[in-house]
C-alpha cells in the first residue's frame, strides 16, 4: 500500500516548491512511481516540476459539459471520465502527475 501526502495552506506560503521538492526527493528514494495530483485551480506544480501538461481534469469537464447532449443515452458517462482521465495523466520515468486546473466561467466572489 503507499502512502499519500497532501500539502495544503494559505496562498502565497510556498506550498507548490514544498511539494515539488518533496515529490522529487520521494521519486528519487523510492523504488516506485510518484502520483503527483495537483489539484491547486492555478496548475503551477507540472512547471515546478519540469514538466508541461497540455489539459486538466478542468479542461475534461468543460468538454463534457459540451458533449452532453450529444452522447448517446446508453453511453456509461463514468467510463467515458475514467478514459479521458487516464489520457491526460503525464506518465513520466518516475513521477506521473495529473492535474485538476480551474474550470472556466464565471467567477463568484463574496461581499
């Protein structure tokens, strides 16, 4: 079984080097693949990490949400998600890394 560390805090406190660092040091002392899953609406961890993605589980909704009511009625959505998740996961040597990304649209703010 592996082990899951998640980072979180206040914007701004360095929390996407932290977690670069650390996926880094975890793939390079450990015999097995690294999950990286960002899930920060910003994305800058495939950056931090050297690599570059080209869409977000963000982007695989947006689609989705178009596609809709285009999809046959017997299409099992899940599997449809599963199988556009799993084309978007950056596989690399020893960190593959997945990223959640910002759905578009209109921004609510408080106040």
């Amino acid at each position: 079984m592996g082990k899951i560390i998640a980072v979180s805090g206040k914007g701004g406190t360095g929390k996407t080097s932290v977690s670069a660092s650390l996926i880094n040091y975890v793939a390079e002392h450990n015999n097995k693949s690294v999950l990286a899953i960002d899930a920060d609406p910003d994305t800058n961890l495939p950056q931090s990490l050297g690599e570059n993605i080209k869409k977000t589980i963000g982007d695989i909704r947006e689609e989705l949400q178009k596609e809709r009511d285009k999809l046959a009625a017997t299409t099992d959505k899940q599997r449809l998600l599963e199988y556009k998740v799993m084309g978007i996961l950056h596989e690399g040597e020893k960190i593959d890394l997945l990223a959640m990304g910002r759905p578009e649209g209109r921004t609510v703010t408080a106040g």
